[in-house]
C-alpha cells in the first residue's frame, strides 16, 4: 500500500493505529490530519494511561514503547471496555522486537498495530514537496 493509501484509511477507517517516528516528524506529518479524526483528542504521555474517562473519540499515546507491563495491561482492559475510542500510539523505535524479547505484550502490540505508519522527515519532507507539484500543475 502507497504512503497516500494508508494515511487516507487512517484518516476513514479509524483503525487503532502505530505510528513509528521521531516526535517532531509524528507531530509534522499528523499535524494536518488531526481535524479529521474523532473528537474528542486525548494525548497522554506514556505514564498513567488509564486515569481519566474517555468513551468515545480519538487516544493518542505518545511514548507507547516506555508503558510498562502493568500499564499494558491495563490498556488492553480499557480497550476493552472502550471500543468506540479510536487509539493511536506513537513509538520512536518499532514495537516488534519488544514483543519479541518479552516486555511488551503481544497482544497489545496486534490490538494497537492494525495499522502500521512509519513517519521520517523524509517522508513528510516529500508529501509537501508533493502538494507543492500538484499545486503547480
């Protein structure tokens, strides 16, 4: 599937979804699509994940790769129990071989990885160049 493709079932499926990249090139690049997902946007860091309610829109947990087995745990029982909340989890590194090695559960990883965006500013450096093209033609 094209980069395109599968940013625009991100944007209309609303599939949970992990997103691999540095924070400042996640940030850039999802930037223009957080109009389109559903509201509520809840962003949480990777520590306390559960504590506060959300019963529908969009969770975004950046950092996911620092949750440690407890919190997983609790993440997938509130998935569970939430599954009108979209859930997008961000990661610097990919989350493979962590299930691989045993500190993340396996799970979780295919519960959050229904879909898989891997972000560089390279990528979102040639989606604007791009728009740019398009724009000119």
């Amino acid at each position: 599937m094209r980069a395109m493709d599968e940013w625009s079932v991100f944007n209309s499926a609303h599939p949970h979804t992990l997103i691999i990249g540095s924070e400042a090139d996640v940030k850039a690049r999802i930037a223009d699509h957080l109009p389109r997902l559903r509201a509520p946007i809840v962003q949480w860091r990777s520590r306390g994940l559960v504590k506060r309610p959300l019963a529908t829109g969009t969770l975004m947990i950046w950092d996911i790769d620092a949750v440690d087995r407890a919190e997983q745990e609790q993440l997938v029982s509130w998935m569970d129990s939430h599954p009108e909340v979209q859930v997008i989890s961000i990661a610097e590194h990919p989350l493979f071989p962590l299930v691989v090695n045993g500190t993340f559960l396996d799970r979780l990883y295919y519960r959050l990885n229904v879909l898989c965006l891997s972000v560089s500013e390279r990528d979102h450096r040639s989606t604007q160049e791009s728009a740019v093209v398009t724009a000119i033609d």
